[in-house]
C-alpha cells in the first residue's frame, strides 16, 4: 500500500497526525486480537467436548437401535429455543438461555419401560445438537472477528506505520534540502551582490589625488 503525500508542511501534518492515530490504536487492536484469540480456543474446546457428548449418545441411540422401531419418535419435539445476545471480547453472539422440549402424552402403562430411557435419550440428543449449533455459531462470528482484528494489526504494523514514517522521513528530507539549497542560494545572492557593489563604487584615480593635495 502506496501512502500518497505532497512535500509540503501541510502534507506532513496530516501524515504525522495519521501516524498517532495509528500508533495510539495499535495496543487497543493488539489487546481486542489477544482477548478473541482466547475467546475462540475456549470456544473451539467448549464444542469438541459437546461433539464427544452428541458421539455418545449417539452411540446410545445405536445400542437401542433394533427397539426404535416400536418407538414413536413423534412424541418428542423442540417447542422453542430461548436465546440472548451478549457482547464477547466487543463482539455481539448468541447466547443459548433455555431449551423446551414437548414431550406428548402417552401410555405410560402399556409402554414398554424402555421408552422413558428412549425420551430421555432423544431429549438429551436435542439438547446437545442445539447447544453445538449456538456454539458453532458463536465460534464462527467470534473467529471472523479474530481475522479481521488480525488484518487490521498487520496492517498497521507491517505496511501504513512504516509508510507513514517513511513518507515523514521523505518530506522532512526534502524539506531540509529545500532549506539548506535556499540559504544556499541567498548566500550566493549576498556575494553577487557585494561584488556588484564593489563594481560599480567609484575609482580614485592620481589625477584625483593630486587635485587633494593642491587644495591642501
């Protein structure tokens, strides 16, 4: 990235200003890319350990596998998921607050006894898929913002810090140059004219001399 700038004092002020915004921001942005960092490894662990839980009791679900078949899948439902929004490391996510299951009524005597395992385990799968769900999402908006944090420090650091310290390097340069080539020139100037001056004083000549010796 080109920084565009003019070799002037105007041009240098608002660079140098661009810089101190940018050196101010910088351990801000640094800390904000720290906190999501930790914020996603947390959130990275938090949905391996829910995808071993779904694994498990998937693996229950399977155990049971050749009595689902008299099982009536129907009776349990997801009735609503209840959710807040919560600001984390400045970033907005969904929060999980509250999960209702409907379970329908049936007959609780003439069930096989399994079926209360049965509703318990679907119950316990629907929860933990909701859950991972809330999770990945929340993962997937905390680490957009981790990468665009990062972007926004490289991008100080790497390329318009130095830049901008370059171009002030650039302008201050040029303008001392410009300086010292213009006391340069006026001194130059001053001899010209000392050696006009001298030029054009009038001679003595002998005749003048001798016409001051008469009058004394």
């Amino acid at each position: 990235m080109m920084i565009k700038f003019q070799y002037n004092k105007t041009s240098l002020q608002y660079i140098e200003k661009q810089l101190k915004m940018r050196q101010r921001t910088l351990p801000i942005i640094k800390s904000k890319e720290t906190a999501l960092r930790l914020e996603v490894k947390k959130c990275k662990e938090e949905a391996v350990e829910l995808e071993k839980k779904l694994e498990q009791q998937i693996q229950g679900y399977e155990s049971m596998y050749a009595l689902w078949g008299e099982f009536d899948a129907s009776l349990v439902s997801l009735k609503d998921v209840e959710m807040d929004v919560k600001k984390v490391a400045g970033v907005r996510v969904p929060i999980l607050t509250n999960i209702r299951l409907d379970v329908k009524p049936f007959g609780v005597f003439s069930a096989p006894k399994w079926y209360f395992d049965g509703i318990n385990l679907l119950q316990g799968l629907a929860k933990t898929a909701v859950e991972h769900e809330f999770v990945a999402a929340k993962l997937g908006l905390l680490d957009h913002a981790r990468r665009k944090t990062t972007q926004k420090v490289n991008l100080f650091e790497k390329v318009q810090i130095p830049g901008y310290q370059e171009a002030i390097r650039k302008i201050k340069r040029f303008m001392e140059d410009e300086e010292n080539l213009s006391k340069s020139s006026q001194k130059i100037l001053k001899a010209l004219q000392e050696k006009r001056k001298q030029a054009e004083a009038p001679v003595e000549t002998e005749d003048d001399e001798e016409g001051k010796e008469d009058e004394v």
